[in-house]
C-alpha cells in the first residue's frame, strides 16, 4: 500500500488458446467500451472479477545481483518490452489479466515478483533483507540487464509505481513511457515524518502497527487475514472471490515476506537506515527529481490514498508529454480494471 508524496527455459505462455483467441476481443474494443476507455473510465463494472479464472504459465526464475528473480513472461521476444510492477499486499496477479491483452498486441511483457514476494529469494543468507525504495528500483535493472532489455515501458501501482517512478525520474535512458497509479510516489523520508490530517494517518494504520514488535508478530501469525482486511479497505467496490485473494496470498509465504514488509514501511517512516550502497541515490530522490518521460498516471475513484484534484496533486512533476485518467476503480487498478489498463499502456507507447 502506498502513500502519495507531496502529501533458459522455453517462452511460458498465458491462458492457452482460449484466452488468446479472446485478446483480440478484449483490445479490440468497440462501441461502448471504447467510448468508456476514452473518457478514462474502466471498460468493466466496479462489481466484476477480471481474471479470476485465469492462471499463468510456470515461473521463469533468474539471477540478477543479491536476488534469485522469479517471473512470468508472455508475447514475442523481439517485441517491445513493458515491465508491470505489482504492489503490496499483491502479486503478479494483479496483471493476470492485463499480460495476454498486451501480449496480443505484439508486446514483450515481464512481471516479476518483487523481494520478498512469491519465489523471488535473496541468493545469500547474510545479505540484508533491505527495502528502501532505491534497492526495488536497481532490482528492475539488474532484471532489464539480464533479460538484454535496453528500454522498456514501466507500469506499476503502490510498490510498484514508486519503483517506477524512480527508474523514470533517475535513468530515463531506461524508460520508453511511464503508467504510475497514484502519480508521484518517490519518498522523501523527512518530510515522511511530519503528521499528515488524521483522516490519513487512521488509514495508514497498518504502518504505525508495523513499527512496534507487536506489529511484527500480527503480520508473521495474521499474514494473509491482515492483507485480506487491506484488500476489502483499498478497493471497497472490487468483489474478489477466495479463489483470487488465495492466489495471491500464495506469494506471502515467501521466507522474506515479513523482513520486507516491516523493513519497508519502517525505512519509510525513518525508524531504520539505509544501506551505505544506496545513500547518493536516496539523495538524488530526496530533491524530488522531476519525471520527463512520456507518462500517463491513474486514479483509482474509489481507493481511499487517492490525493484530491484530479492528479493536480503531482502535476507538476511530470514534465514530458502527460495524460491523467481516473477510473472508478479501488487501489488494485490494473485487477479491477485490466482492459482500460492495458489501453492505456498502448496509449503511452504512442505518445
């Protein structure tokens, strides 16, 4: 969950021939879906359940710097790379369904569980299960690096849109387009300490819960009802099934769940330090670069972190070619809505 700032194996394919046969229809839109997409509006209703009954292939796994990289990969591999980046509490499911829409548009697309998450592992025991924003951020280049990928559209929410954003504002080289959910979400942990109106910090309770040892043995013991209860609050018109929250709760068994987890949330309310390796990095994201890639941010109508003013929250920090779309949606925006999600990547691409 986020905060706003400011306030070699052979290619795994997805959802087998039937759903393939189905992504034509899905980007294909016409009449009102297309009508909807373009006013920025999601093309399913806020009570659908998109992808709950789609699955993808195995796990590709891979070693990128500190980390064994777990990942699912679909569509041709001289297409043009887009990188999706999940969030916490979330998965790479949250793109289960916006992988074969992009897939069948002649895109390359990788999702990988971030650290901590499903079966990516740290590849030492004494390495520190660190989870400050710059160490996520070279962890998606060091995969691009290992994956020969030069240049990529990045598309993320939460976790994932701050990592991002990151790679977007300090190696734009990069970055062919950015989707941020949630707009600018790169962390200045100073101003990170200072209240914000209480209506904000009773949402974000989660993250004073995980600053005490309490809050450590609550998430350890209560994992999965804990992200279930997180889920139900972010996205208060998404009606998942137990079958798709389960799936993704599969990925918090993950050994380092809990060490990220906390590591996380507690770096960013300054209650523990970085890593030495990251300090020039944390600085340069400290001044609050601004982001000249092309970029389309996403609202969530109904995810309650969402900033007042239609994204002129963070306006300003966008500097190159720039769309806003607000979708009546929750937190989870590329789940709850896939097909305006997907559009909407395509749409970059073409800035």
């Amino acid at each position: 969950m986020e905060i706003p700032e400011g306030i070699a194996q052979t290619r795994r394919h997805f959802l087998g021939a039937t759903a393939a046969a189905a992504v034509a229809a899905q980007l294909g839109m016409t009449g009102e879906a297309q009508e909807q997409s373009k006013m920025g509006k999601p093309v399913v209703s806020p009570g659908a359940n998109p992808g709950a009954g789609a699955s993808f292939g195995p796990v590709k796994q891979i070693n990128v710097g500190d980390l064994d990289v777990g990942y699912v990969e679909a569509g041709p591999a001289n297409g043009r790379p887009v990188i999706l980046l999940h969030g916490w509490p979330y998965d790479i499911h949250s793109y289960v369904a916006v992988t074969p829409l992009l897939a069948g548009k002649g895109y390359r697309v990788v999702v990988p569980y971030l650290r901590g998450h499903g079966t990516t592992r740290f590849l030492s025991r004494k390495t520190p299960r660190n989870a400050q924003q710059a160490a996520f951020a070279l962890d998606i280049i060091a995969l691009m690096d290992a994956l020969k990928i030069d240049r990529a559209i990045l598309a993320g929410y939460d976790w994932g849109a701050r990592t991002a954003d990151i790679i977007a504002a300090l190696w734009p080289e990069r970055c062919k387009a950015l989707i941020s959910v949630t707009g600018y979400l790169i962390v200045n942990v100073e101003a990170n300490k200072l209240p914000t109106p209480p209506k904000s910090e009773w949402a974000w309770w989660y993250q004073y819960y995980f600053a005490t040892e309490r809050g450590v043995l609550g998430l350890k013991e209560y994992r999965h009802d804990l992200a279930k209860l997180v889920w139900k609050f972010n996205s208060p018109t998404w009606n998942f099934d137990e079958a798709t929250f389960d799936r993704t709760a599969a990925a918090f068994n993950n050994p380092d769940y809990v060490s990220i987890v906390i590591d996380n949330y507690r770096w960013r309310l300054g209650l523990t330090k970085g890593e030495p390796q990251y300090e020039a990095i944390e600085k340069r994201l400290a001044a609050a670069p601004v982001i000249k890639v092309p970029t389309i941010t996403i609202d969530g109508a109904h995810d309650p972190f969402t900033p007042p003013g239609n994204g002129s929250a963070y306006r300003k920090k966008f500097a190159g070619k720039y769309a806003h779309q607000t979708l009546k949606v929750g937190h989870n925006v590329p789940q709850e809505a896939p097909q305006a999600f997907a559009k909407a990547v395509v749409e970059v691409d073409g800035f």
